[in-house]
C-alpha cells in the first residue's frame, strides 16, 4: 500500500498526502461541523450551499490548539439574489485531547 502512495507522491500527485493525513487525524471534519453550525446560525432564513471537503482540506493551524478556514459559501444558490461569501472561521481545539468537540472563537463574514 505505502509504496502505491510513494507512487503516486512521486508522480505529481501531492494532493493526496494532505488528503491522507487529513483522514487519518480525523479532526477536520469536527473544526468543519463546528463552523458550519455558526454559519447556519449567522444565516438563518437563507439557504447556504456548503463545500465540507474543501473547507475540510483549507484548514490551516494558527496557535497551538487554534485552527482556521478561509474559503467562501454560497447564499441562496440559484435565487435572484445568489451571493458567494467569503468568511474565516477560527476554532480552538484541544491538543491534549484530540476527541474534545472544537469551540467557535470566530466567525466573520464578507459582503
């Protein structure tokens, strides 16, 4: 198995190591959850299209324990007034203790 992944490193495919480091920790998806909540809270009433994998493979470490995403939603997909925003999303995790559920410190949205 490692020497396909070799492989695939090798031949250009560097994508994949992030991917498989990001699956193998597990805790993208819990800082994802967490921001997309505080999305959905920041815009309720409007429909929010939502892209979890690529917020999931955006998300960088700031300070230890502290992670954000800075990418973009789309608002009201396919409406008159559709409207991607762009937002940053910092969560603070517990390195001690990888399973704790992450915490919103803050979710700031661009017009």
């Amino acid at each position: 198995m490692w020497t396909a992944i070799l492989r695939k490193v090798m031949s250009g495919s560097l994508w994949l190591v992030p991917t498989l480091l990001l699956a193998a920790c597990g805790g993208g998806n819990a800082v994802v959850d967490v921001c997309v909540v505080a999305l959905q809270e920041q815009l309720a009433g409007q429909s929010l299209e939502l892209d979890k994998k690529t917020w999931a493979a955006a998300i960088k470490d700031d300070a230890e324990g502290i992670k954000f995403i800075e990418s973009t939603v789309v608002v009201d997909k396919g409406l008159t007034n559709e409207a991607k925003r762009g937002f940053l999303c910092r969560v603070q995790t517990d390195p001690k203790h990888p399973n704790a559920k992450p915490t919103l410190i803050l979710l700031q949205l661009g017009f």
